[in-house]
C-alpha cells in the first residue's frame, strides 16, 4: 500500500527562551570546534543536544532527569510504545518536569494521526481520517493544553494528501502551533514497513516527482517549519545510501520543493536503518547530508551514545562545526507560537 505521510507539528517555547533568532557568530582562526560558540551563544556541547529529539521508556525517574539536564535535549518524543503518562495530569506534569530542566527550547512531540493512531489521552480528541482543518486544530489545541509541540498526522492517497494539505497546515498555525511534512521524498509503491526493513522504491526520479511530491510541494507552498526524512532506498535518488542519510534528498527538498525550515529524521532506532547502520552512525551521516534534527523515539542509552557519536565526529573534524550551526540556526528560526 502506497503511504504518503502528513505531518502536522507544533513548537512552544520555554519561558526562558528568547524568542529572536541570532547570528551565527564568526569564530576566531584558532578556535578549536569544541571552543567556538554557535548560534545564540551556544557551546558544542548545547547544540549537539539542541539538534536531537528523544523519547525515554516508562514514566518520569530521577535518572532521566539528571540525563536531560546534562544533555538539554532539544526535542522530546512521547508516543504510546513508550507509557510515559496515562492521564492528562501524568501527561502535563511528565512533559513540564523535562521541560524544567532545559536552559533552551524543547520541543516536545508526539504520534496523534487520527484513526486508529491516536495518543491514549482521554482529554485528546482522535478524529477519524483524513482530518480537515477544524479537527487539526481541535486535536493540536488539546494536545497544546498538554505541553505538546508536535503533532504527526498520516494522509494514504497522493491526491488526497495534495488537497488537504492546505487546510491541514494553515489549522495548525491557527493554534498556534507549527506544521510539518512527512515522510519525504514519499514511500512510493510499497507495503515494506520500515520499522522492521528498510523499503526499496525502483522508480525513476521523473515519477518520484510528478507523483510523490506534489503534497510536499503544496505544504511548502502553504508555508509548512518541518519536513520529515523518511528510511526509504530511492536507487535512482542515490545508489548508495537511504535517502534520509544521502544529502541528495536534502537537496533536492531545498532547491526543486524550495523548502526553506527544519528538516528532521524519522527515528533512527527504527529496523530500516540498524539493520545496517548504527543509530550514532546514523544520526551523524543524517546531519553531515544536512538534517537539522535527530529523532532516537525509545531509549535513552542509545539518546546518549548518539550524542557521544556527534561530539566524536565534530572533534574529529568528519561533520563540520559549521553544519551543527547551521542545524541550531535552522531551529532557532522556527517562527514565535
């Protein structure tokens, strides 16, 4: 079954961020990568925390906090899988404490699709598919009452994602919350679920374009912050490397869809990228193609070692300081809610 995905996202401030977006600061000949300060006065070790969303199984502890308060993750993801909260009080208090402990923006996520997908809140309406405008913006309005950021939302037909991308969008916005698009380049013909494998897609980047990207180009047009990388092995797009790790995508996204906001993995604890590559290893050759913003959805162990990962690499020299920048700049330019 052909799956286009519809992403609908939500970004809300903590009290102590600042809501401008600054400069990023030219650093001295002689400073090392892990001495230089990026955008907003951050060091190395707040912006690798800044570009990485994550989730964390069970409820609250002490150690999860002590962990976000030492990386400040930048996003937190909660969908069911995990049982972070059971109640809208739960909720509220597990996404406030995390919140408390970040000196910078959290963005804080979760999987609300409509239909059978939906997250197991009863304050939370679930609106069957395919959500319009209205219920898109009673949905994201509940979820904000929350403390949510991001909402994710799935389309199934091209034509159908294409007309109600519009509405979708611009309901969201309405809240007051930021939009999103998933999951490009678009998974084409194909039933492979990339929890477990990594789909392969044979057509030629002719057809990839005329059918797949037509809805991705309409959320642009209607101003959408986000677009998710989907796992998906595009040969004609790179015969190499899946198409959320390849900067092909990345660019194609930015100068043939003229997509100009975040862009942001699909989670890479999923089955179609270990199956061959590590999470760390995958996060950092998704940021060196140009992601700005890296999902880990379940474990907090391998939330750390990726963040160890992309420290390793900036030292080393393999991802450039100036790409981290340019990641936290991208999300520092995400409009005021």
């Amino acid at each position: 079954m052909r799956r286009i995905a519809l992403a609908l996202a939500v970004a809300a401030f903590a009290v102590s961020c600042s809501s401008s977006t600054a400069a990023v600061p030219t650093p001295s000949p002689s400073a090392s990568p892990t001495q230089q300060l990026g955008p907003g006065g951050l060091t190395l070790d707040e912006e690798i925390g800044a570009v990485m969303m994550v989730g964390v199984q069970g409820p609250l502890s002490d150690a999860v906090l002590s962990d976000w308060r030492q990386r400040q993750f930048g996003g937190l993801l909660v969908v069911n899988l995990n049982h972070n909260a059971s109640s809208p009080d739960a909720m509220r208090s597990f996404i406030s404490s995390i919140r408390s402990t970040s000196s910078h923006r959290l963005i804080a996520a979760t999987d609300q699709e409509g239909g059978f997908v939906c997250i197991a809140i009863s304050s939370v309406p679930c609106a069957p598919m395919p959500v319009g405008q209205a219920d898109t913006t009673r949905m994201a309005t509940a979820l904000r009452s929350l403390g949510f950021d991001l909402d994710l939302c799935y389309g199934t037909d091209a034509t159908a994602v294409t007309s109600a991308v519009g509405p979708v969008i611009d309901g969201i916005h309405a809240a007051g919350m930021l939009s999103a698009a998933k999951h490009f380049p678009g998974h084409g013909d194909t039933s492979v679920s990339s929890e477990t494998q990594l789909p392969r897609i044979d057509e030629s980047l002719e057809t990839l374009a005329a059918r797949e990207w037509p809805p991705f180009a309409a959320a642009v047009k209607h101003s959408v912050d986000f677009v998710l990388l989907g796992h998906l092995f595009y040969p004609a797009l790179d015969p190499e490397r899946s198409a959320d790790l390849s900067p092909v995508t990345v660019q194609k996204l930015r100068t043939e869809l003229g997509f100009h906001g975040t862009v942001l993995s699909d989670d890479m604890e999923m089955g179609a990228i270990t199956a061959s590559t590590p999470t760390p290893e995958a996060a950092v050759e998704f940021l060196i193609a140009g992601g700005d913003m890296v999902m880990v959805a379940h474990h907090l162990d391998i939330a750390d070692a990726t963040y160890d990962a992309i420290r390793a690499a900036v030292v080393s020299g393999r991802l450039p300081r100036s790409r981290l920048d340019e990641a936290v700049a991208a999300l520092e330019a995400l409009r005021v809610a």
